[in-house]
C-alpha cells in the first residue's frame, strides 16, 4: 500500500453531545497511530488499530476517533485538539455510539483489493479434469 492509494472521506460524527468534522486519511493514519501510543504506552501499527476498532476497545475507538479529528483539523490548517484534552472530552459510551461510523470510514479509506486473474475472466493455467 502507498500513501497514493489512500482516499481521503469526510464527514460529520457525533460523539455524545458533539458532532466533529473527521477526514479519513494518510494523516488520520499516522495521528491514530501516535494517539494509541500516547494512551497505550504500547506501540500498534494502523491495522492492529483497526482491529481493537472493531472490537470496540476504548483505546482502538478513541485512536480512529482522534485521528480523524485531527487529520480534518490539519485539512483545514488548524491545529487539533491535544492528546490529553480530546481523551477528557469523549468517553468510551460516546465512542461506541459512534463506533460503525469511524470504522466504516476507515475502512473506506484503505486501497480495494486488485480483482485476481479469474474474476477478470483469465483462466486458470491448472487442469480441471
């Protein structure tokens, strides 16, 4: 995956009584990443992220939830929220009411899947008798 195959989504989520602009993007990527470890003390790559995101994990959902913040900020050429303020904003309740919209827009953000040679309609070099 390059930075080039990455789509950059906007829009709007509410997290408990807030709505924040989120955009979907390569910086959303790294500020999720820098997020975790903030909050985690651990180190986790984007689709380990991901994948607490989707086991609605508190700091999997805050991590996407930052991230997209930030990156609409940084879009917009202002400086995001810190770390420690939007931690102290939203709690796990408000991340998880909004949880399928942050992570379908994170999905939505990662290159599809090359189709393979037979759903192009090539055909297998293998015999099939």
């Amino acid at each position: 995956m390059q930075a080039t195959d990455i789509s950059a989504q906007e829009r709007e989520i509410r997290l408990g009584d807030r709505v924040i602009n989120a955009r979907f993007d390569h910086n959303m990527m790294r500020q999720a990443e820098m997020y975790y470890q903030q909050t985690t003390m651990r180190r986790l790559g984007f689709y380990g992220i991901v994948d607490q995101a989707i086991a609605r994990t508190y700091s999997g959902l805050g991590a996407i939830a930052y991230g997209a913040s930030a990156a609409a900020a940084m879009a917009e050429e202002k400086k995001p929220l810190s770390m420690q303020a939007f931690d102290r904003m939203f709690d796990y309740e408000a991340l998880r009411a909004a949880a399928s919209d942050m992570i379908f827009g994170t999905l939505e953000l990662l290159p599809k899947p090359k189709k393979s040679g037979a759903e192009n309609g090539e055909k297998n070099a293998e015999s099939q008798t």
